[in-house]
C-alpha cells in the first residue's frame, strides 16, 4: 500500500485544524466569531513558547511572539477543549469557531507546535532557571539576549512553536495532547479558506444565511458555507457537511 492509502485510514489523523474562540473581556466568544467573519482576520493577541517573557505590551516593534492557535485534534473529539474539567485551564474555549484544512493551513503558515519537555531531568534542550545556560535552546535565547537584538534573530523566529510540557515545581504542563498548531502574527485569510465553521446547534441556521450575506456580493458564487456543532459525534458532524439538514440526521422517525 502507498504510505497515503495508510494514513487516509488512521482515524487518529484529522484532514483540519480548528481555531476555537473564547471569551475575552467584555466580547463574548460568539461575538469574537463574528468579528473574525467581518475582517477574515485572526488576532495574535498573546504571546507564547518558550520565550514569550521578550513580548513588549508597549511597544509593537517587541511583539514577535505572538500567535493565533489551532489545533489538530479529529473533529469527534474537539468537545475536549470546552468540557467542564476538574482541572484549570488558563483558556477557557468556547464551542465558535473556524476549520481550514491542513494544507490550506500549511499554505497559510500554520504549523505544528514542538513540545518540549521540562520535567527535572529531562530540560537539556531548554533550562531557563540555569544561570549558566547548557541548554542549546536557552543558549541561543541567551545569546541573542546579549546581543539585544532577540526580536529580529533567526531563534526568535523559531520559538514561538517550541512548547514546555512536563512537571517542574508547582506546574504541570501536559497540553501536548491538545495537538496545537501556531501562527505568528495575524492570521489572515480570504472567505474560501475556511472548511466549515463552528457554533452551537441552534445558532447554524442563523450563521450560515449570515456568512452567505456577508461574501455573496463580493463572491457571487461563494456557496452555503456550513456550520456544525463541535459537540456532536462524528457521524453528525459527516452528514451535516454533507449537507444534510438537522432532520436528515436524526435517528429517529419524523
């Protein structure tokens, strides 16, 4: 078998990633979908990896750090990033958002995130605690530290990806699982980018005549774009891409 044939049938391997929304302020998730709908852009409003601590609040020219997330996660199982855990999270996602395909994405510079481990024992790719660094990845951070110009180094550009996980002091850091793809900067996008987009059931119907409004002017053959709840299990979610209506999908009888 081609190594394609293969893959196409590891239902562990999602064709999308899915950027979530959340909350933020006083904007509500939902709100937040409808305002990356409105300018097809995706703020990089936070900064993260393992040198997010250079991000300047105050000065833009010192914000290379920042990026808009996705994740990789099979569309069966995105109801994990908004379920109610014993856990604390820092983001709190709600079920909005958009899908692209994989290599839509990649096409658009999205790529994977490199996790990292931290757990005592295990830092010797990156020791930020170590005065004397011997990490080759806090060495290069170092480095370019000291020669005040990290936010135009070649290492700058690379560790907004890199990820921490494991368990050191009071943290415990296990978001490998979250299967996490990066952006740095803005994520800007054109209306035929987008696979399908996500929000709660009753609110489909609603979106999908909005979205169609929204493009049908500037793209007179912009079709139906369809929404589906990321709470629904995989046999839904196919139908309803599909094209299906809620009732074609029921179980039950009318």
């Amino acid at each position: 078998m081609k190594i394609k044939e293969v893959l196409d049938r590891r239902g562990d391997l999602s064709t999308f990633v899915i950027h979530l929304t959340k909350d933020k302020g006083d904007i509500s998730a939902l709100n937040n979908l409808v305002s990356i709908f409105q300018n097809l852009t995706i703020e990089a409003r936070s900064p993260m990896g393992i040198a997010k601590d250079m991000d300047d609040e105050f000065n833009p020219q010192f914000r290379s750090q920042r990026v808009v997330c996705f994740t990789e996660t099979p569309l069966e199982h995105i109801y994990s990033f908004f379920a109610q855990l014993e856990e604390k999270r820092n983001c709190e996602f709600k079920p909005y958002g958009i899908g692209l395909t994989k290599i839509q994405a990649r096409n658009l510079n999205v790529n994977p995130v490199w996790y990292i481990d931290k757990t005592p024992g295990t830092i010797w790719l990156h020791n930020p605690e170590n005065q004397e660094p011997h990490a080759p990845l806090t060495e290069l951070i170092v480095d370019a530290k000291k020669k005040g110009n990290f936010h135009s180094s070649a290492i700058s550009k690379v560790t907004p990806y890199i990820e921490p996980m494991g368990t050191w002091g009071t943290h415990n850091r296990e978001f490998w699982w979250e299967r996490e793809w990066r952006h740095v900067g803005n994520f800007k996008f054109q209306p035929y980018s987008i696979a399908f987009g996500l929000c709660e059931e009753e609110q489909i119907e609603p979106f999908e005549k909005w979205v169609h409004s929204l493009y049908g002017k500037a793209y007179p053959k912009y079709p139906i774009l369809h929404f589906i709840d990321p709470r629904w299990g995989l046999e839904e979610i196919i139908a309803r891409l599909a094209g299906k209506t809620r009732n074609d999908i029921t179980p039950f009888s009318p």
